[in-house]
C-alpha cells in the first residue's frame, strides 16, 4: 500500500515548480515596470545621511551597477532567478550590508512556529466542531453555541488581533503589547525562554484561531450534512456500530478528504492573515520584517519575504497533496 | 415517553409556529440569513448615502477638528468630554471620526465589489472556455488556475504598491481582481463539465440550440446560485486583501478608507493612548460589513443546497 | 414460528401542508425461514415500513401507532427499547442489506474491516486471527474469493459490492434479513446470481427475509409469500401462487400484467395501416468503430436502414456492450473513430450549418432519464416549445400551443394539467411521456430510444411503450430502440441485434434471436431475466457465474449469429 500512482505526482511537481517560478517572475517583473528607480531612492537615503552628495550622477552609475540594473533585463533575469535558486535576494538597502537571506532566516523560524501551532489548532478544533454540529448525538450545547460563534468567522484575523490586544494587553496587561519574548531574556533553550515565547505567543495565536476554525467549522457542517444522507452512514447504523464509531471511522473520515483539499488551497491566504497579525503584534516574524521594509522602501527585503512565503505556502500545498493519496484510497489506484 | 424512542424522531409538536417554520423552508430565497445579510449591507450603503448627505464633509480633511476628541458620553486621557459637533470623536491629526466613516466604509465595500465582479467576469469567461473547448485551452486554463490559486494575492499586491507608491481606489481593485478569478473559474469549469452530460443539455442540443443559448439559457440559471455565493464569497475575500494592504500602509494614501484609518490609529500609538474609537469604530464597521455578507453566503448556500436548511 | 411481527403499524411524516401517512395501519408476521416480498410503487411505504422495524426511519418520520415485536427478543415491543439496546439488535437479529449497493461501503476502508467492525461492536473484542478466519468464510459463503476483504470498495464491480453488503448482513447469522431492492442497479445477468446468492446464504443460515422491489417477475422467483402495498395500505396478502395465480385486488392484476413476457400475447396492438415514409436509406453505418483509448466500444459494423416502411429496430445488451455508445454515434454526439454514419447520404460530422438543422429536426430521441431530461429552471412546456420555433415549425404562439396541447393528448396526457408544471411536480411516468410527445411534436424521420422505460415504474412501462410503438404506425417514425429488456425487445421490434462487448453476437427478426436463441450470450440473457412463473427454474448463483465464465473463455463469443433478414434494412459486421 501507500504509493502514489506516478502522473499524480508528477502533476503535484509541475504545479509546485510553476507556482514558484511564475511567482518569482512576478515579482521581478513587477518593480521593473515601476517608473520608481532604486538608485535614486538609495542615493536618496545617502543624502538623508550625509547632508548633501557631490558628483551624484557618478554616484548614479556607480549604484546603479552595484544594484546590476545597469545590465541588459535577460541578464538581470537569469541572475535573478540563479541568485534565487540559492536564496540569495541581495543586500538589504535600509539595513546595508546584511543580506536579506540572513534578515529572512532570523525572522521565519518566529513565523514557521506560530503558524504550524495556529493554524493546525484551527483545523482541528473547527473540522471536530464543524463534525459535532452535525452529530445526531452531540450535546444540545453545541448545536446552539457554535452556531452563535460563528458569527465571528468572518472578520479577518486583523481585526480580532486589534480587539485582543486592546482588551487582554492595553486595558487588562495581562498580555504584552509587542515582541516575540521579552526583553530581559536572552534567547536560547532556557525555561524562561520558552515561558516567554509562549506568553508572547499567545495572544497572536488566540487572534488566528478565534475567527479561522469557523471556517472550517462551516465547511465541515456541510460536508457532514451530505455524508449523513450517504448510503454507506445509513449501512453503518444499520449495522449496530456503536454512534462514536460512526462518527469518527464513516463520517468524520469521509468528510474530511475535500476539507483537506480545501486546506491546501486557502493556505496562502491563512499565511497572509498571519503576517498581518505579526505586524499588528510586532511579532519578530516575517510580519514585522515585511512591514519594515515597507516603510524604509528596502526592496530587496520586500522581494524576499514575499517570495519565500509564496515558496512556503507552494510547499505547504504540495506537502497536502502528497498526503492526500495516503488517506484516500480512490486517488492511491489512480482513479 | 414511547413517542421519544418510537423508531426515527419524536412525534413533533404540530403547532401553528412549528408549521410557519417548516412553511419558510418552501420558498428557498425568502431566507431569515439571507435578509439579515442583505440589511447589514444596504445599511452600510444607506450610511454612505446619508452621511453624505446630512452631515459635514469637509470634516475630513485634517485639522479641521480638535484633536483626539472622544464620541460623545465619554472622556479622553486628557479629561476632555466628547462635544456633540463630533459625535464619534476626532482622530489624532483633527479629522471627524463619523465624516471618516462615511467616506471609508462604501470605499471599502466598493473595492471589494468591483474586484469581485471583474475577477467574476474573467471566471465565468475561463470556466466556460475550459468547459466547452477542452483539450489543451482546458489543460491551461486548469493549471494556470491551480497555479495562482496557491499565490497569495497579498504578497505579490505588496511588491506592486511598494515599487508604484501611491494607487487609486479602482487600481486597487483591478489588482486584486487579477487574483479573484481562480475559484470562480474552477467552479464553474467543473459544473459546466457535469452539466453539460446532463440530460437536459443534450436536449437542448438535439433541439438545435447553439452552444450560446446552452451556454446561457440552459445553464447559466442553474448556476446562478452557485455564481452567487462565489461572488459574495469573492467580495469579502477582496475586501479582506484590500484592508490587509491598507493596515500595512499601502494601498490609496490620500482617500480615506476604514484600513487605511486603523493603520493610522495604530501607527499613532492609538492602542497605548486608548484612543479606542478611533481604531474601534472602522473596526466595528468592518465587522459588520464581513458579518453581512457571511449571513448572505450562509443564506444562499442554504438556497442550492436544501439539505443545508436544518440550523 | 414466527419471528417478526407487525401490528398495527401507522408512519407519519408531518409537513408544512400537514401530516402526510405513508403508512397506515399494516400488520403482517414472517415466520422463520420465510420469504416475504414487499411490493409496490415507489412511494407506497414497503421501504418506510421495512426501515421502521429497525428503528431507521428517516426524520420526521414516526411511527404514531402500532406495535413491532421480535420474537428473539420475547414479549418486548421493539419500539420501546433504548437506543442503546436497538443498537444491538440491529444486525444480530435483524439485518439490513441496502438499495444502493454503489455507495453503501465506506470508500476509505478495506472490505475487511468493514465486516470486521460489525462483529466488534456486537462481539466486544475478537481476535485478529478469528476475525480474518471469519471474514473469509463470509466472503466465500456469497460465492467471492477471500481476496477481495484486502480490496477497497472502489476496486469492485456492483454486483460484486452487492454481495459484501449480503456477507455483511448474513455475517452475524441474523434471525431476519431485509434487502430492498438490492438488485435495481445491477443488469439482468448479475441481479440472477445476486439474488440466487441472497436466496442461498438465507437458506443456509435459516434466516427470515424481507424482499421489497417493484418486479412481480423478481418477485415470483424469490420470494414465498407476497405484500402489495398501495399508498401506504397493504392491498393484498398471500402465498405467492396464491396471488399470481389468482389476484384479487385489481392494483395486483396490474402489476402482474405490466410484465411483458417473452411470447405470449403481446401488450401492442399492431395497426395495419402502417404511415410510409420517404424511400431510400434513411440511416447508415458505413464501417463505423468506436474506441477509447485501447479499449473498443464498438467493433466495425455496417448497416443501412431504408426510410419507406418505418421500423422498430432493437439493440439489446448489457450495460459496456456498446449499446449507448451507438446510440450516441447516431445523435452525431460523438465522432466514431473510423468509418462513416450517413443521415440521408450526408456524413453527420460534416454537416453545414443548414444540414446540420435539418438532421437535428429529423433525428430526434428520448433517453433514459426522465428526471434529468428538464432543465429544473423552467417550466415543462420550455422543452416542447423552444425545439419547435427553432425548427421553424410554429407559425405563432397559438400555433404552438395547440401543436402541443394535441401531443399531449397523443400520449395520453392532460395539457392543462402538465405543461405550465416545473419538472419536479411531475412524477417520472408523466416526464417521460412528454418527452416522447416532444419527439412526436417534431415529427423526425428517425428517434432513438435509449432505455426509455428503464427509470420509470413498472405498471407505466407498457403504457410508455405503446406510445412509442404508435410513432411508428401512426406518424411514420423509424425507431432504434436500444434496451437491456429482451421481453419488451420482443414484442415492439421488427428486427433485433444483440451486442457483447461492442460486437452483434446474434441478429434477427425477435421471433428467431429473442424466441429461440442460438448465442450463448443470447441464451444466457433470456435464461436471467425473472418472470411471474412458478415453475420455471431460475438457475442458481451458480449457474449464472457458469454462464459467464462459459462466454470469457469460449470462442463462440467473438463469432456473430444471423437469424434472417427483414426487408429495408441490410446488416453487416467486419472482421
């Protein structure tokens, strides 16, 4: 058992590969057609620094060749996408010279952690929620309350991060305001590190699961509703099986399969939710390197991030995919 | 009580309320979710509309009020009252939170609309081209659909506002509308691929139709539902990407829009100061408008699926 | 002794227009060991009343009156036990194998387990090693290999996942079985050596059982006593001789009459008067072969119909013979792969505009679902209507209103009441009908009928035939009529052709192929179909597996028979 027939595959890889490369391209192409010249905004920045500069079109040239944009474009381009290839993105501007590459490496760990526990939790939570709505033997509890709650889903991670905050960080100070840890701590695999990663955590990561798992609730709740009309339910129950059986091995397992797929596609906009909870939160994550880069235009940084949480959530993607034949029989033998 | 354990349900209670219930079920689109929705919007719209027309406008320009004024009933840090000139309080550079409002909130719902309805037009051309043509104009269309599907439209709108600055408000929404096209196109490419089995499509065509009046006569009413809940599901999809960028500082700078307020209010430090109003009521509008067209989405899921029709 | 007892039973389903009784006062035993059908139309309660002695009725539903006993369980009404407790006594005492055999197994989990889980959760914990030892006896008792518990539902056939769904009911040795309908979805060859299997396992293990289906022929081969139900009352109760051979109620006669038989006297009056068509070849097969990817729908094959005398043509076979795909190759719907099909001298994939107009008012068809066949977004009369302005065949709004009030009244249908109705109001009798009144509005020179009675209720199938044997006779329409029913294949047709695997096996007037047939597929065919005859030997699981081993292996398979010839239409079929 367990292997996935070879054009699947196959179709998963070109998806991925195309997904990054046109991304990449996009993204390269995008600020050319800007009539924006980052030389001048860089000479701009040195002038800021320097009080005035002398021979600025000298300086121009002399950027502008540093900056390589003084090559001919499928030059640029092939550079570009080597450069990429090996996750080099150039020099940071605002930060010069750190490369971007090491500005990312610092951030995406901060980023990978609150998302695997934030949006897995969500998934989790709202799929089993979603399943109990559905349950002929749920507590009556459930069937009024999540109804009521999911009023909620449909505000942007944003939004509830703001109310968090005010309420649990500005009014009550249960919380800290910003920050991934504390100042005093220094970072490393201490317990008062890891106390304060997750006290720093937690607020952003409430913030994600309080308006996503209804979501998901919701698309179980239908999902269920067709599963529950299914023959193979009704044979179920015909057949004695005590009602959780059902519930987890027929329902909830059969229901899941398009709740996956569906996981794999709404990833991207879940990871761009996040990034915008970080800058809320100044969480040390790509969030916050993103929003900073913003404000100091430093380009390089902004093409960085960019393309490594599209390359994350292109992985993400693929790595559902090559789980989905595993669970699922019908696509295993090719169908 | 037999009746409870006697084989399937309880014996229901018949009353006259029970029977007006179960009534409501005949008639899929006289729908409690579905009027909801639609008044939480159109009340968003009415305050656009009204606002303009009852109250200041030139009240949003900046200093044209006292600083950091609370709504009326409460007190601001400083100790100062809300004044009945500025119901909603004033922001932290002297703009009338309420003339804000107005401006902002069918600004936002305005992208949201007019990205949702070009990326729908572009979907409903490409789901039935790939429906209908097949082969390798299919083969493309589903991959480049399953390709930018994955893409975050957030990241790459980021790279664009911040190499081209400053945009406008219909600019926002043509370039979120090039990311909205992908589930529609998917929808409808495979409700066309089973439709166009269907017995009544090939009916319709041994009754010499043209595939214009398939296309449209046949099939286009049965997916109205579906198009539908596409569309509202595109709408607050767009609007949450425009309110994404706005909160990070792009997105259009000198039109007010709610993102673009609490961006402002935060970046003020409006959190500390607890100038709540001032990042609390675009908030709040926000909250409502994605609550609206939720209760829509629910409304008209309930509409194509009866089976949904139980909560 | 009896095991089941039912008294008194009344279901209601409350709706919005008030209660609805599908079921109204029902008593009936079954002894152990006995068979006892269930028949009825669709919508007369034998499924409701079946479910509602398992407790499984489908909400709102309930049972407002009566009481159900289970003899195993002594004196307790079984209405009164706990869920719990109804929990165990469904499969252990009384077991359920499902209408939709496609879809009654989980598609994520082995057949094992799913015979696995059943045990559990009555047995409490089993051991692995007695578990599989079991499994494979009960996969062996319904006649397949022990092999298949490793498979996944998707990895068999129908009449194979028919058989799990029985091994899984038989597999608790239950004190009753209740199958409904659990051969509908199946072709006649497999529904024989499905229900010769049910019957087997039950004799095995002693079990009673409930049969509910809608075919008195099926009826009579399997089942001892007999149950018609009509609107949720029993009508009639007996041995099943008793009411075949002497119905009482006048619903029984009819459903014993709506079985066409092989022979006999035929249901349609012929007309001698006979309208004639154009002379020449109407439709021709020039060659035609069909493929998908490797595999071959249908093998080259050439035939040429002549337009004069209109006639029945028949094309029989199982479902994957090829039948369909004929008629598909004929509507122009899809191009053969090699050779030519001619409409009046003209190829149909190369029609210019106008031609292609003309060949789509002269060629038109009803197919086999009635339900699908209306655009659920407009009224009814939308299907009449647009195809005859689009022909150019109104002459004004008036026109067409009468053109199709008086095609409706042709089929026996009341215009007033049908045509400004929405699909789902009307039931499947009354679609099909207006489709065959459609065809006949346009007056086409050639309709195929795929399956056109295959969907609808037994008792409306003669009515529904009628119909279109009168386009024949009356307004001159040849007619392919493509079917997997021999019976009716006999009594409609001038000429029949019998496909296996893409190929005719055997071809000829009815009389000859269906009244005496030499092929052994042909054969095999004739001998599956049940009939409302008690003495007829039906063949056992057995046999039917024999049969088809017999036509893989066999060189006779391959070969094609020719019966004799009718005047005006030429058949050929090519190496």
């Amino acid at each position: 058992m367990g292997r996935i027939p070879s054009s699947y595959l196959g179709n998963r890889i070109v998806t991925l590969f195309l997904t990054i490369f046109i991304a990449a391209t996009l993204i390269w192409i995008i600020p050319r057609l800007s009539p924006v010249d980052p030389a001048e905004i860089a000479l701009g920045r040195m002038a800021a620094g320097a009080g005035t500069v002398g021979n600025s079109e000298d300086i121009l040239a002399q950027l502008r060749a540093q900056l390589g944009i003084d090559q001919p474009w499928f030059v640029q381009y092939a550079k570009y996408l080597w450069g990429i290839v090996q996750f080099d993105f150039g020099l940071s501007t605002a930060n010069f010279p750190t490369p971007v590459s090491a500005l990312i490496a610092n951030a995406l760990p901060w980023t990978l952690g609150l998302m695997l526990i934030s949006i897995t939790i969500t998934f989790f939570i709202g799929n089993l929620l979603g399943a109990l709505m559905v349950w002929d033997h749920s507590p009556k509890l459930v069937k009024v309350a999540i109804p009521a709650a999911m009023v909620l889903t449909s505000i942007p991670p944003i939004l509830s991060a703001l109310l968090l905050m005010w309420i649990f960080s500005a009014k009550l100070r249960l919380f800290p305001l910003t920050g991934a840890y504390g100042l005093t701590v220094e970072p490393g695999w201490t317990w008062d590190f890891v106390q304060s990663v997750l006290y720093h955590g937690f607020l952003p990561a409430l913030s994600i699961v309080v308006v996503t798992f209804g979501f998901w609730a919701l698309g179980m709740r239908g999902l269920m509703i067709g599963v529950q009309g299914e023959d193979y339910t009704t044979l179920a129950k015909a057949k004695g099986l005590r009602p959780r059986y059902i519930l987890y091995k027929y329902m909830i397992r059969n229901a899941i399969l398009p709740q996956i797929t569906a996981f794999a596609l709404k990833i991207g906009m879940l990871i761009a939710g996040q990034v915008l909870v970080e800058r809320i939160f100044a969480y040390n994550g790509m969030g916050k390197l993103l929003y900073d880069a913003i404000l100091d235009q430093d380009f390089p940084v902004i093409q960085g991030v960019s393309f490594v949480i599209i390359l994350m959530t292109a992985f993400s993607v693929f790595l559902v995919d090559l789980i989905y034949p595993l669970i699922d029989p019908r696509i295993r033998h090719g169908r | 009580m037999t009746t409870q354990n006697a084989a399937g349900a309880a014996k229901p209670d018949l009353s006259a309320r029970q029977i007006r219930r179960m009534k409501r079920f005949d008639n899929p689109w006289r729908n409690p979710k579905l009027t909801w929705g639609a008044a939480l919007i159109l009340g968003i719209v009415a305050m656009g509309i009204l606002g303009r027309i009852f109250w200041n406008m030139d009240l949003v320009f900046t200093g044209s009020a006292p600083l950091k004024l609370p709504p009326l009933g409460f007190e601001n840090l400083r100790g100062q009252p809300g004044q009945t000139d500025f119901p909603l309080g004033t922001d932290g550079a002297g703009r009338d939170l309420l003339a804000l409002i107005v401006i902002g909130a069918p600004n936002s719902l305005f992208v949201g609309l007019l990205a949702s309805i070009i990326g729908m037009s572009i979907g409903i051309f490409l789901g039935f081209s790939a429906g209908f043509l097949g082969g390798r104009t299919d083969d493309t269309i589903r991959i480049l659909s399953d390709v930018m599907i994955t893409i975050p439209p957030l990241l790459i709108l980021v790279v664009f506002q911040a190499a081209f600055g400053d945009v406008s408000l219909t600019l926002m929404a043509i370039l979120i509308a090039a990311f909205m096209w992908q589930s529609p196109t998917r929808l409808i490419r495979a409700q066309v691929l089973s439709m166009r089995e269907s017995g009544y499509v090939q009916m319709a065509r041994l009754s010499g139709a043209s595939t214009m009046h398939i296309m449209f006569r046949e099939m286009m009413p049965n997916l109205v539902p579906y198009l539908f809940g596409s569309f509202i599901a595109n709408v607050t999809t767009s609007i949450v990407t425009a309110v994404g960028l706005e909160v990070l500082g792009l997105g259009p700078q000198r039109i007010p829009t709610l993102g673009r307020i609490i961006y402002e209010a935060i970046n003020s430090g409006a959190l500390i100061q607890n100038l709540w109003w001032w990042w609390g009521l675009p908030t709040i509008l926000l909250a409502v408008m994605f609550i609206g067209l939720l209760l829509i989405n629910l409304g008209l899921d309930e509409v194509s699926n009866p089976r949904l029709r139980k909560l | 002794m009896t095991i089941l007892d039912i008294k008194n039973i009344s279901i209601d389903f409350p709706t919005s227009k008030g209660v609805v009784h599908a079921v109204s006062n029902f008593s009936l035993s079954v002894p152990q060991g006995r068979r006892v059908g269930f028949i009825g139309e669709s919508g007369s309660g034998k499924t409701t009343t079946a479910l509602a002695a398992m407790r499984m009725l489908a909400a709102p539903g309930y049972v407002s009156e009566g009481e159900i006993h289970l003899h195993s369980l002594g004196d307790t009404n079984v209405l009164e036990l706990s869920d719990d407790e109804m929990r165990r006594v469904r499969l252990k005492k009384i077991a359920y194998i499902p209408q939709g055999a496609m879809n009654s197994l989980n598609p994520v989990m082995r057949i094992e387990n799913q015979i696995w889980d059943g045990i559990v959760a009555h047995e409490g914990h089993v051991e692995r090693a007695e578990l599989q030892r079991r499994s494979r006896t009960v996969l062996e008792s319904v006649g397949l290999p022990a092999s298949v518990g490793r498979l996944y539902p998707h990895e068999l056939s129908g009449g194979m996942k028919q058989r799990v769904c029985i091994a899984i009911g038989v597999c608790l040795k239950p004190d009753l079985l209740i199958a409904d309908e659990p051969t509908s979805a199946l072709d006649v060859i497999t529904q024989r050596q499905v229900m010769q299997t049910l019957r087997e396992v039950q004799e095995t293990i002693g079990a009673g059982l409930i049969l509910i289906g809608h075919d008195m022929g099926l009826m009579a081969q399997s089942v001892d006593d007999l149950a018609v139900m009509k609107l949720g009352k029993l009508v009639e109760y007996g041995t099943v001789r008793q009411i075949i051979e002497n119905p009482q109620h006048e619903y029984t006669k009819q459903l014993i009459s709506s079985v066409p038989l092989v022979g006999g006297e035929s249901f349609i009056e012929s007309t001698p008067e006979i309208l004639r068509g154009e002379a020449g070849p109407l439709l021709e097969f020039d060659k035609v072969t069909k493929r998908y990817g490797n595999v071959t729908a249908l093998h080259p094959l050439s035939f040429s119909l002549d337009g004069e005398v209109p006639k029945i043509i028949s094309v029989v076979g199982q479902s994957g013979s090829g039948k369909s795909t004929m008629g598909s190759l004929m509507l122009g719907f899809n191009a053969p792969t090699e050779g030519t099909v001619t409409f009046r001298g003209k190829d149909i994939n190369r029609l210019n505009k106008a031609d292609a107009l003309t060949f789509r008012k002269d060629v038109q068809a009803v197919f086999q679902d009635p339900y699908a066949c209306f655009n659920p977004f407009y009224r009814v009369d939308h299907a009449l209507k647009f195809p005859f302005k689009r022909f150019g065949l109104a002459k004004s709004e008036s026109h067409t209103r009468q053109a199709m009030e008086e095609a409706c009244v042709a089929v026996g249908l009341d215009p007033s009441l049908v045509l400004r109705r929405y699909p789902h109001q009307l039931s499947g009798g009354q679609r099909q009908r207006l489709i065959v009144a459609r065809a006949l509005m346009l007056s086409p020179k050639l309709l195929i009928a795929d399956e056109p009675v295959s969907m609808v209720d037994a008792s409306l199938r003669a009515a529904i035939l009628k119909n279109i044997h009168d386009l024949k006779d009356k307004h001159g329409i040849s007619i392919l009529y493509i079917t997997h029913d021999l019976a009716t294949a006999y009594h409609v047709s001038d000429y029949v052709m019998v496909l296996y695997h893409g190929r005719v096996v055997e071809a000829g007037p009815p009389k000859e192929v269906i009244g005496s047939p030499q092929h052994p597929y042909t054969r095999l065919l004739i001998d599956s179909i049940p009939w409302p005859d008690l003495d007829r030997d039906w063949g056992s699981a057995k046999d039917a597996a024999a049969g088809l081993d017999a036509l893989a292996t066999g060189e006779a398979a391959a070969q094609s028979v020719f019966r004799g010839d009718i005047t005006g239409f030429d058949l050929s079929v090519h190496a």
